[in-house]
C-alpha cells in the first residue's frame, strides 16, 4: 500500500508532508521544490491524497485502503506494540490484556496491523 507524488504536477507546496503523520513525503533535492514519497515507508492511510491542492498524488495500481482496523483478542496479548505506533491514539487497553480499537479516532492507516508481533489485528480492505 502506497501513493506517489507526480514530480510533473508537484508545486512543493508541502502539505502532505505537513498532514502526514508519520513524516513519510520527503522534499526532492534535485533543485525543483517537490516531495517525494518512499514507497517502503507509506502506510498508505491517504491523508497526502487529500490534502494535495494540485491532485499530484494518487495512489500506486495495487494499493488498497484500510476500511476497518479490528483487534483479534484471542491473538491480542496486550503488548501496547500498537498503541506506540497510532499517530492517534485510537488502540487501548491494559497492558497484558486484549486491546480493542477506538473506532471514533482510527484513521486507518494500518500502522497498528503492520506492527503488531502476533498478527493479532485484522486490517480489512476496501
């Protein structure tokens, strides 16, 4: 799951690295004021996509977006590994313990599934 920012249509304007979370658009140092985003770091929740005033970001052929983040709790083993990465702070619970998903905050960007050591949260797609 990723976006790219179309060099061609970027202004360098730098709202998507403003809105992301997660620090990922990064300014070209080609000479041009552009972003840029690396594909291994985007967790691909489309808040750039938004955002972008000149529509220069779309996402790349195989990207899908989260639409529900839930947490498996017979997997869940309270680590808190997901409640340190939520930008949001959507996950919560008792350390030791199942935790569950503030659905009001998530913004489903997956962060919490793809760092989950035991698999225990379920990201599904549109």
């Amino acid at each position: 799951m990723a976006y790219t920012i179309n060099p061609e249509k970027c202004v360098g304007c730098g709202a998507c690295a403003w809105v992301c979370l997660f620090g990922v658009p990064q300014e070209t140092n080609d000479g041009e004021p552009r972003f840029t985003i690396p594909k291994e770091k985007c967790v691909g929740c489309g808040q750039c996509e938004n955002i972008c005033p000149n529509n220069a970001i779309s996402p790349l052929p195989d990207h899908k977006r989260v639409k529900k983040v839930t947490v498996l709790p017979e997997k869940c083993i309270g680590c808190t590994a997901c409640a340190r990465v939520c930008p949001e702070d959507a996950p919560f619970g008792e350390r030791g313990k199942p935790f569950e998903i503030d659905q009001s905050k998530c913004i489903r960007c997956g962060a919490c599934a793809a760092r989950c050591p035991k698999q225990a949260i379920l990201a599904e797609y549109e």
